[in-house]
C-alpha cells in the first residue's frame, strides 16, 4: 500500500514538473518563433530586387511583431507567425525583447515608407539585428543559463 502510494506520488511530481517545464519553454519558444520569422521575412525583403517584393516582406515581418491584434498588423497581408502567439511586440513580457522588437518594427516602418528598392532594403536589412538575442531563458534560470535539463524518466526496475 505504501509503495503504491510512493509510486503515485513520484508519478503525479513527475507530470506537473514536467508539464511545467512545457509550459514554460512553450512561452519562450512562441516569442522566439516570431521574432526569428521576422526577421527570416526581412532577410527575404532586403534579398528581394523589386519595391513591391521587398514591401511584401516587409510586411510579413511586421505581421509577426505586431500580431492580429497589434496597431501595426494588415490584415490584407500574410502572417508567417500565424499560431505562434499574439505577436512579438505581446507575447515580449521582457523589456530587452519588447525593445528590440519595437526598434525592429521601426525599422520596418520605415522600409515600407521607403520610395526606392535600395532604401526598403537597407531599412530590411537592419530588422534582424535587432532581434538577435532576446536576452533572458524564460525555462531556464538567470539570463545566459542553458535550459533546464529534462526531468528523466524513472529506469525500469529489473526482477520481482
């Protein structure tokens, strides 16, 4: 009875620190998603030889910072971010990621405005530095520590 007890003890432990740590690495990795997606798109824009194709781009990448509720989305536009989040700009609870995701949407802005091909692209072309290194591990510990190791599955016992 008491072993019982002991091995749904350790089975309950094992499942809400594990669904836990899903959670957790599932916040991060939405925001992580977004802000690579983005600035994946304004790579594609500053690639891209025409003003049509680098606005193209342009907006998806700001699709993916503003999110379907965010001041910034069109809606007439595509969102590569679709199911990842709620945008970057909403799903950034840190302030170093909401600050490089408001300075890349800038930059964006800014590209579309552009009237020529060359000045869309550099604006594209300075998006995905400042989205690199969102700073911080919302499933691991103080900022710049790896992610916590997986809880491992208890090893089979072996006779009676």
């Amino acid at each position: 009875m008491k072993m019982q007890r002991l091995v749904g003890l350790g089975t309950v432990a094992f499942w809400l620190a594990t669904a836990t740590t899903w959670s957790a690495t599932a916040l991060g990795a939405g925001l992580d998603q977004e802000m690579q997606t983005a600035a994946v798109h304004a790579m594609m824009a500053a690639g891209s030889s025409s003003l049509p194709d680098v606005r193209m781009h342009l907006h998806h990448a700001i699709n993916c910072l503003a999110g379907p509720k965010g001041e910034d989305f069109d809606a007439k536009e595509q969102n590569p971010c679709a199911g990842m989040g709620n945008g970057a700009l909403s799903d950034s609870a840190e302030a170093p990621a909401h600050a490089k995701a408001l300075a890349a949407l800038a930059k964006g802005k800014a590209g579309l405005r552009a009237a020529s091909p060359g000045a869309a692209q550099k604006a594209a072309t300075d998006m995905p530095a400042s989205l690199k290194s969102r700073g911080g591990s919302r499933s691991g510990g103080p900022r710049g520590a790896p992610p916590r190791p997986p809880i491992p599955w208890p090893a089979p016992r072996s006779g009676p």
